[in-house]
C-alpha cells in the first residue's frame, strides 16, 4: 500500500498518521465559467493546465484514494463552474461511491442545472443526471435578495430564475444551502443580511451561509498572478466581518449556536439560529495564501486531476 504522499519540501512517510483527517477535499474540475464576478478568486489564484476528462479521472481517482486513506470525509465540487465540465463531475460521483464520506457537496451558481446535456453515454438534464449519479447535497451561489442586484454582480449569473431552480433542486431531493458573499453594497449589514433570510425562507430554503470575501494575504506576483482589478474589488467591498458578527450577537432575532474552527485555523465559522424563522444561517470567513507548506490545511484537486495541499502558496507547481 501507498503510505507516501507528495508534500512540498520532499516526501513524507504517513505511517500511523491521519494526515486528511479534518481538511476538505476541494476540487476543481475546470477553471471555465461565465460568471465573470467581480471578485471571483479563480482568477485570483495561480492555474494549472486542464486534463481532458479520461486523465483528469484517472489522476483524481488516485489522489481521492490517498485522501481517503489519509482520513480525509469531505469532498467539495467547486471551481470556476463545475457544471461547465459535466462528464467529469459525473465520473466523479461515480468514483467517490467507493468511499464512506460525511458530505459530497456541489458548489454552483446554478445556471446550467436546468439545462439539457448530451454527454458520451447519456444525456438528460444536468440536476436529474447529478442526481441519478448520487449527489445529494448543492450550495448554491446567490449573492442579492434583488435581482437588479443579482445582475450587477454577474450578467449571466443575475439572469437565472432562481425561484424555479430552488423548486426543481427541491423535487429532486437534493439538499440546498444558499451561499451569499457579504459585500459593502450588497449584502453586508445586520438589516440587509435579515432581509436576505426573509426573501430565502419565503423561497422555500432552510440553509444560508454568509461568506466573507477571501483575505487573500500573501499578494507576491508568483502567489497571486491573477487579476489585480479582481484583487482590488475585494479589498474595496470587503466589510468589518467581526463588527458584523458582533452586532448579529447582540441582535435578539438571533440566538448564537456554536464557532467552528475551518482550515487548522485560517477560517472561522459562526452558526446561529434566526428565530422568526426558525433556520440556522452561518457566517464564516477565511484567510488564504499564508498556509503552512509542511502540512495539508486543504486537499486541492486542480483541473489536472493532481492534489496540492493549500490554496495560494509559492510551491504550487503548474
Ligand atoms: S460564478 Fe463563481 S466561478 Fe463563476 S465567475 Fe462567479 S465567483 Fe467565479
């Protein structure tokens, strides 16, 4: 058996260690997508090339056994747009069926769900096809309660009728959690983030994470080659997130529930419940490109089906 895995510095035995056990596995299948947010951290951080989907399967195959013996329970679909590479989110539900994990996640802006796909083998529309592969749980990105809003944002992405897509998710069975960036002209006070809630409950959703936009510390050109416009509309719309979670926990329509620690401490996660609705919303935050080389903090699977163990950091070989 494999007890080696690659780790930047050289190589390291894992006898007797859990080294996954506790990070999440994200993983990107293709950097493509036609959002074009203003703030998206795809073209933030550096890339890799793109696997066709036969490599791509073969090299995430052998990275999610590793991970999986490693300790690793949680694998998370993100990107750019995973829908964007549709055979290989399919493959991939197919593989992880080996494996006994706590959460399998699709992370979407939800524009292709409803859309109709003619893949190899089959064909059928996209959420019907991720369902019938296993999925079970989509995070969804929706970052205004208006659409005016919404289309500010992202054109293509503000377009969606979201109400429908929630109800087609819904049928389906699959589990939503609606994932909103807080930005200063946006989403980012205690009145708008409950007029956000309000809206989403009549939606018919249970579930909202409030996100943070990235701290991204480490800005040196081979760490953050990206788009410098991109880096700069963070910086420009990013709110005081711990004023903001002060002022939720003094907020009696909000009842404080537990603080989870995320990525060995470089992100925090604050749960509470929203009484006068009865759901549980979540703020969470997180620093990036400042992670330790020596250990995993994440299990990144990039577009050419290999793993590296953080987000941003120098060592990341293209
Ligand atoms: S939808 Fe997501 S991946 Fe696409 S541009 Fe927006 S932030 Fe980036």
């Amino acid at each position: 058996m494999d007890r080696i895995i690659r780790n930047f510095g050289g190589e390291r035995s894992l006898e007797g260690e859990k080294p996954y056990a506790g990070v999440d596995a994200k993983v990107y299948p293709t950097y493509k997508c036609e959002g074009n947010c203003p703030f998206c951290l795809t073209e933030i951080r550096p890339k890799t090339r793109e696997a066709d989907t036969e490599q791509f399967l073969v090299n995430f195959s052998e990275e999610m056994r590793k991970y999986c013996e490693g300790g690793g329970r949680k694998v998370l679909f993100t990107g750019g747009e995973p829908t964007e590479a549709p055979d290989k989110l399919l493959g991939m539900l197919d593989e992880l069926k080996k494996y006994q994990l706590d959460l399998v996640v699709l992370y979407t802006n939800g524009t292709n769900l409803l859309r109709s796909v003619e893949l190899k083998d089959e064909k059928g529309v996209m959420l019907t096809l991720l369902k019938n592969h296993g999925l079970q749980n989509i995070n969804m990105s929706v970052h205004h309660y208006e659409r005016q809003k919404r289309l500010a944002i992202s054109e293509t992405v503000g377009k969606m009728d979201n109400e429908n897509v929630f109800e087609a998710v819904r049928a389906e069975g699959i589990n939503l959690r609606l994932n909103c960036t807080l930005m200063r002209d946006y989403i980012g006070s205690v009145g708008e983030v409950k007029r956000y809630i309000e809206w989403a409950v009549k939606c018919g959703i249970k579930d909202i994470y409030f996100r943070d936009l990235f701290h991204v510390e480490n800005r040196n050109q081979r760490t953050t080659p990206g788009d410098k416009k991109k880096l700069s509309y963070t910086d420009d719309q990013r709110i005081d997130f711990n004023k903001l979670v002060a002022d939720i926990q003094q907020d009696p329509d909000f009842e404080a529930k537990e603080q989870l620690s995320r990525h060995r401490d470089w992100g925090q996660t604050y749960i509470f419940l929203y009484k006068p609705t009865g759901i549980q919303v979540s703020f969470g935050t997180l620093v990036i490109g400042s992670e330790r080389p020596d250990e995993a903090t994440y299990f990144t699977i990039n577009p050419n089906g290999k793993m590296t163990p953080n987000m941003n950091a120098s060592e990341y070989s293209v």
